[in-house]
C-alpha cells in the first residue's frame, strides 16, 4: 500500500490548482529483482543496462529499492506528461513504455523516450493502484467498479475482467501463471492470469487495502483488523498469522528474512519471514499509511525507510529498528517512498512537494515542487516522478545545481 484512505483525498485534490500552476513554469535488498534489459547506443559508447519497474514496490517483495550509479542529482526535466487526474500512483515501467493508471480510471502507455501517449483508455470510474506488467498484459485493480482485469499492453484493450464482491486498492501481485489481490470484502484472490478464472480465495478477517508480498512461495498481505497473514501461493493455505497494534493499511515490505510492516496506530514491526514471530517493534507516532522501503544502500547497514502522517521521514536498521536518522518533510508523508542508489525520496501532502535524502545520513539532495504520494520510480537510466497530476522523465544533469536541479534548467527546484 502506499496511499491513505479514500476519504482523505480531498486535501489534495483541493491543492490541484495551485500545484499545476506552478508545475506549468517547468517548461516542459535482500530480494530478488526483475530481469533487466538493455538499451542501445552509439557504437563508439558501452551499452548501458536498465532495469523494469514492472510492478508496486518494483520487484515482488515490495523492497522499492533499485541499485544504481547512473541515476542521482541534480537532474534536469527531458519530458513531462499531464495525466489530466489525480496520480494517487506512480507508473511502472517496462522496456522503452511507461503504463499508468489515474485516480479517474483511465489507463495510459507513453514512450519513455520522448514522453509521446501510445494510448489511453477509460477502464474504470475510481481507481487507487498501480499496474502490473507480465507477458504482454497489464493487470490492474479497481475501487469502482470492484474487480481485476487484464488489458492488452499493446493496446489498452480489455482481455478480461474479474468482478469482486468489494471495491479493491490492492495493486496486484503476479507469480508465475497467478494474479494475486486483496478485497476490501476481506478476501485475498488467486486468478489465473491467462483467464482470469478464479484459483484460490482465502478470508483473512479484515478489509485489505494494502498490496500483496510475495517470496519464496509465501504471500503476504495486512489488513484492516490489525493482522499480517502469510498464505501459501499454491494454494492459498495460511502459513501463520501474526498480530499488531492498530490497523494495517501499508503494504509490507519483505527483506533480509523480514516482514516490515507499519500500522495506522504509528508503530513498524519486523515479524519473522519463516515463523511469524515479532522480532521487533518501533513506535513512531502519527499514521504509518506509508509502505517501506528495504535497502542495504552505499556506506548504510542493512535498513528500511518509511514517512509518517506527522511529516517525518526515518531511516531504522533493519536488523534491530533503531533509528538511524530522521527528518521532517514539510508535511503529511501518505505514500510510500522509494530509494534510488543513495538517494531516499518521498512526497508531502502539504506543499505537494518531493523530497530526496541522502540514505547514509538523511542528507536533504532534492527538493521538487510537485508530488504527494507514491513520487518516484526508476529504470536505472532515468527518474520519473509523479506529480499530482503529471509525470516527468528526469535525467543527470552537470554544473551548478541548486535544491537538486540543473542551475539553468527550467525545471522542477522548489
């Protein structure tokens, strides 16, 4: 998960206008990883490597972190897309082609090279997820109407659709030949990906609103009774249950043999990936709506990064939840953050802002003066960062820079 609840969304909707005016003047791990592609070059400069961001979280235990030299700022705005609607979501990003999903519903794919719209479609009139990509599909999860489909990437066009007896905010998770989402009906489903006919479905005693975990084998999922229960993939069986304190709207994060979880109560727990057992608890105060992001970044001990409704951010060690470092964000942080090489960003609510600090010390590296949400992916060639409503492709830039970007950029410095 990564967003906060549907009735919270007025605040920033009602910042909208102010955000795009001043957007207008930009003038424009301990988990496994997806398998990379590469791009091609001019025959005189070595092929450069970059990596798909193809689901919520970028790999399918939710880690949020990419390892990279490539992408850091300052950064200068190569494209911008406007969305028309709320981004709720940040895309994924697949090969040369961005797919995302509005809060209104309607779908898009754009080149990731110049920014240019492939299509766009209308699939559903509420929507707080983001796509899955695999084999040529996208899968997607709606609030309105409730259900899971699967379009055509190629073209947006309908393959199947799933219909739910709830609304659903859980970005759905693939493994193998199974498209897995939680319901806020209480239920997880397994459906086949090719069909979209129904597996495996297990009630797990309470709404789920947060995105499902996955690793060997084993689902992850929390929900809104307060409890994280690990479902076997296979079958849907449960494996263990554990419980907190409060209710759970973040999506979990699965790394270096943990579950870390936040609660809307304010505490991050680390739970045992085999067992179940608490391994730790850390009280932070404020809701934890924000979904963690697992890295062992440059010159940092194995850690998590997460921000609080209160307007902090924090950096723990994963190993025994002390906190490495904490900073304030200028706001409500709802959405979850990602880490990016070296670099932690996150979004405010407040001033609409994104924000980027160094991993080893909490450095401020950037400031933008749009985001809110879940604000930045990567495909280790370029940033895209997701505004309230747009989409911009950032790259490297050189010379003076000043709150993270090019000094003579017209671009996104707050």
């Amino acid at each position: 998960m990564a967003k906060r609840p549907s009735t919270e969304q007025a605040p920033a909707i009602a910042l909208l206008a102010c955000v795009l005016l001043i957007v207008g003047l930009a003038g424009c791990g301990g988990s496994s990883k997806p398998a990379t592609s590469t791009t091609s070059s001019t025959p005189s400069q070595p092929t450069r490597q970059t990596n798909d961001w193809p689901t919520y979280g970028f790999d399918p235990q939710r880690s949020r972190y990419l390892p990279t030299d490539e992408v850091k700022p300052p950064f200068k705005v190569a494209w911008r897309y406007d969305a028309r609607h709320l981004m709720e979501y940040s895309p994924i990003v697949v090969g040369n082609a961005l797919y995302g999903i509005d809060n209104n519903g309607e779908a898009f794919a754009l080149n990731t090279r110049n920014g240019k719209e492939r299509w766009r479609r209308d699939v559903a009139t509420l929507n707080a997820s983001a796509p899955t990509y695999s084999d040529g599909r996208l899968y997607v999860s709606n609030l309105s109407p409730g259900q899971v489909q699967a379009l055509n990437a190629s073209n947006g066009k309908v393959v199947w659709r799933h219909a739910l007896p709830g609304r659903t905010e859980s970005s759905p998770l693939v493994v193998g030949d199974q498209v897995i989402a939680g319901c806020e009906c209480g239920t997880v489903y397994s459906l086949n990906a090719r069909t979209g006919k129904e597996n495996w479905s297990t009630s797990v005693g309470g709404e789920v609103k947060a995105s499902p975990a996955y690793d060997d084998g084993t689902v992850f999922v929390g929900n809104y009774g307060g409890q994280l229960t690990a479902l076997r993939a296979s079958t849907g069986a449960v494996r263990w249950t554990a419980s907190t304190n409060g209710r759970i709207y973040a999506t979990a994060a699965v790394a270096f043999g943990r579950v870390y979880v936040g609660t809307v109560s304010g505490a991050m727990y680390a739970f045992d990936e085999q067992t179940g057992s608490l391994d730790w608890s850390t009280t932070i105060g404020g809701y934890l709506y924000s979904a963690p992001a697992a890295a062992k970044a440059p010159g940092t001990p194995q850690s998590i990064y997460f921000g609080s409704y209160s307007g902090s951010v924090y950096a723990l060690n994963a190993r025994t939840g002390a906190t490495r470092w904490s900073r304030y964000a200028a706001g409500p942080v709802s959405g979850a953050g990602s880490v990016i090489g070296d670099v932690f960003y996150a979004g405010d609510l407040k001033t609409t802002e994104t924000f980027g600090w160094r991993a080893r010390d909490g450095k401020p590296v950037l400031q933008a003066r749009d985001g809110a949400y879940n604000p930045v992916i990567s495909d280790g060639r370029r940033l895209y960062l997701t505004g309230v409503r747009v989409i911009y492709s950032l790259h490297g830039a050189s010379g003076r820079s000043i709150h993270g970007f090019a000094k003579k950029s017209r671009g996104l410095a707050g």
